[in-house]
C-alpha cells in the first residue's frame, strides 16, 4: 500500500487534496490535530494532518465526487477521534507553554541581534524569565514580519507589551471610599514614613480629616514618630495594646474620612506574629489592606512576606526605598505572579514629599529608563 501525508487548515481542505489525488479509491490511515511552532517552540496554529493510503497506482480523476457525501463518510470516525483528543491536546498545550518558557528561555546571544539590547535591558532590572520571555516572543514575531525593524522601535513595543500586562491590576492611591486602612508589613520598610505621607497627602491636598491608630508598642520611638506626624497634621492617635484597645479606637474615629492604623513591625516570616496581628486588629471591618515592602529586600523574602500576609486579602501593594536601588523588577515580578497592584512607591525620607501613586504609564517608564542612555 502507497502512503501520502496531507496538511491542511482545516480536515474539509485536506480531504479535498486527497480526493483531487486518490478519489474515493483512497482508505484513510490516520488523521490528527497538529501544530505548528512558533518562537522557541511555542504552539501557534492548529492544522490538520491526514494520512491516505491506496492498494493501486496513484491516479488523477477527471471527475469530482460529491464533496458532501464524502465529507460525510468520513464525519462520525473524524469527530470521535477529534473529540476524544480535544481535551487531552488543550492541557497538553498549557502544559508545554508553561514548560517551554521555563526550560527554553532565551538568553541574550540566542536571540537576533536587533532584539539583544531589549533583552539585557529587562534583564539588568532582574524582571522575571518568564515575563522577560513572553515580551521576546513577541518581538521575535514583530522581526518575522518586519526583518528591517530597529531596535529603538522594537524597544517601543516591548513597552507596549509590558504596559498590557500591568494594566489589568488596580493602580493608584486612595479614593477614600473606605475609611479604615490597615498598614502592614515587616520591620524596617519605613511603615510609618509612608503612612506620614499618604495622611499629609490625604489632609494638604484632598482636605480630608484623618485620624491615626498604631500598634506598634514594641519599637522604641515609633509612638512618638507618629505623635509628632500627627501633631503637624493637627490629627488624633489612639495607642491600642488590645483587641479591646482597638474596637475603642475604631469607634471612636468613626467620624473621621480616614483612619490611617500603623500595625507593629516584626519578622513576618514567623507565623507567630501574624496569628498575633489577626487576633489584635479586624482585618475584616471594611477595611482596605495595604502591605508595604522594600525594594532593597530579596525577591525571594519579599514572596514569603506576601504569601505569609494571604489572609489579611491583601488589596494593593506599596514599595518603599526605590531611591536606593536601581532596579524594579522585583516590583514588577510580585506585581504579575500574585496579581497585586500598585497604590504607592517611595523614592526618599521627606514628608509629604517622595512618594507616587502607582500608575502603568510610571512604572514602565522606571523600567525602561535606560533605554535612551
């Protein structure tokens, strides 16, 4: 028996290659959903692959048989097996795109040179493989269609690719629409600083009356850090040691538009001090949660500080410290995996002065900021 392999868009064109070559004297061996590879053997595009075979010389027909009845010849045992495979190939196509990106990222000298730059930019700002990967993927179809493309204009749209990756998260800072707001975070990150900030912030410029709660009994001075905070605002601060302390507290600012609460600052990657933190404070009273980080930590513990903190539901982040550190890739990483966004940055001490709300446009612009250099 003579074999011959065909490829088509979709099964009706490739029967209709096989009827022009065998007409219906032709037995169908197998027939599979394929796909092609795209850059660094990701799967782009569903074809059809049917195998024919024929006990006789291969002959071309002068007629044409009934395409419908043909077609319908074939449909029971084509969708069965089409059917049969469907789920299996659609998980194996997660599967493998995941694999693929872990195991077959680029790096700078496997990739058109036009590309290069872009690539040891984002990885200068130590962003993550896997997104760093997905932006190259896209530029190396952009160089596929365009081979004269430059790299200032592939630059261009590596930016527009990271910009639709950020834009899907909640940005920016305050809309006051909640009135308690929950401060957390590990010791050291500069907590109050920020929350000084986003109060003089809230009554210089948006003319609210704010109100101030801490918990943070254990660090000598914290208290009067934020007294004195407070003072210049001409805004209260209730000390609260207790979960009763704290109901007080609540109650007694409930008058207030905002009610800034500076939680204790301790070492987070010990379970103790959040089971002690969740049993002060009700992180369930409406309030919004804000969990503080610092650039000049490692990623890795800053993951462990997130995941640790997953049941205070955690709407945004807030990053301090970015004036000592040239890079935010970190920022950007914990933004993407745990779908977090952005309500501040910090770029320095001075009050209400360095700090941003978080916006898209700003954090690709710190990104790729030596980009023109």
């Amino acid at each position: 028996m003579r074999m011959k392999k065909y490829i088509a868009e979709t099964m009706p064109e490739a029967m209709k290659k096989v009827r022009n070559d065998f007409g219906e004297d032709a037995v169908v061996v197998s027939s599979k959903v394929i796909h092609t590879k795209g850059f660094l053997g990701m799967f782009k595009k569903k074809m059809f692959e049917v195998v024919v075979g024929l006990d006789q010389e291969e002959r071309v027909v002068d007629t044409r048989p009934d395409l419908d009845r043909f077609e319908k010849k074939q449909e029971f045992d084509q969708q069965s097996m089409l059917t049969q495979q469907n789920d299996d190939i659609q998980k194996q196509l997660l599967e493998l795109k995941k694999m693929m990106r872990s195991v077959n990222q680029p790096s700078s000298n496997t990739l058109p040179a036009v590309i290069q730059p872009v690539y040891q930019l984002l990885e200068e700002q130590e962003l993550d493989k896997e997104l760093i990967t997905e932006i190259c993927d896209e530029l190396f179809g952009i160089v596929n269609v365009k081979p004269n493309v430059t790299t200032e204009q592939l630059m261009i749209s590596a930016q527009e690719a990271m910009y639709r990756m950020l834009s899907k998260m909640p940005m920016g800072g305050l809309d006051f629409k909640q009135k308690f707001v929950n401060v957390l975070g590990p010791t050291g990150v500069g907590k109050t600083t920020t929350i000084a900030k986003i109060a003089a912030r809230a009554v210089l410029e948006k003319k609210k009356k704010v109100a101030f709660i801490t918990t943070d009994t254990y660090r000598i001075g914290a208290i009067e850090q934020l007294k004195t905070y407070a003072n210049l605002l001409h805004a209260p601060v209730e000390v609260v040691y207790t979960s009763e302390d704290y109901k007080r507290a609540i109650e007694q600012f409930s008058g207030h538009d905002l009610v800034l609460i500076d939680t204790a600052g301790r070492n987070y990657k010990e379970v103790k001090f959040i089971d002690d933190l969740e049993q002060l404070i009700d992180v369930k009273n409406n309030a919004l949660n804000y969990l503080v980080l610092s650039l000049t930590a490692k990623e890795r513990d800053m993951t462990t500080i997130l995941k640790q903190f997953s049941s205070f539901e955690i709407q945004q982040l807030i990053f301090t410290k970015l004036d000592e550190t040239n890079t935010i890739g970190s920022m950007i990483n914990l933004m993407v995996k745990y779908n977090k966004g952005l309500a501040y940055y910090t770029d320095g001490q001075e009050v209400p002065e360095n700090i941003e709300e978080g916006s898209v446009s700003q954090l690709v612009e710190l990104l790729f900021r030596g980009a023109e250099k």
